[in-house]
C-alpha cells in the first residue's frame, strides 16, 4: 500500500492532461512516472480472483502505450475474497 499511495500522489497526465485513466469495477489504472525515470508510465490495477498491477512504459514522441502487453506484472494478493466489492474497497 505504501508504492500505491506514493504512485498516486505522483500522478500526471501523459501529456500534462488528466492523470487517471479508466477507474472500473475491477480496474484502476493512472499516468504516473513510477519508476522515477522522467518518463511516465501507464499503471493497471486489475482484480479478479487475484489483485495485480502492471506497468507500461512509454515509446514515441509523442509518447504511445502498448496496452496488449505489459513490461511488469505483479501479483498482489493470490487469493481475493471480497470479489463481489469494488477495486476502491481494497485500493482505499
């Protein structure tokens, strides 16, 4: 939960614009240079019976996401036991 809430509060828009991307029933995902690169990375918060995160580094200028394919995946939590609540119950 730490690198969750230190991601977070570095959030920003790809390019300057709005910093989080879709927020879903099982999905949270934002812009945020978490890797301290100077170069902002697209961060998926996914659950389904596991919770995980996956990173996408950026290509291009302008920058571009390949969103088929993530550069890391982390498995947070193997096994998820509220799955009829929402990612915010968990997230928050």
């Amino acid at each position: 939960m730490t690198q969750w809430n230190r991601d977070v509060r570095d959030t920003t828009g790809e390019d300057g614009s709005y910093p989080i991307a879709v927020i879903g029933e099982h999905e949270f995902s934002y812009y945020s240079d978490t890797d301290l690169d100077d170069s902002v990375e697209y961060v998926r918060y996914k659950l389904s019976s596991t919770l995980s995160i996956s990173t996408y580094e950026a290509s291009g200028n302008p920058p571009t996401y390949n969103l088929s394919t993530p550069d890391t995946t982390n498995t947070l939590s193997l096994y998820v036991q509220n799955i009829a609540r929402d990612i915010y119950f968990l997230l928050f």
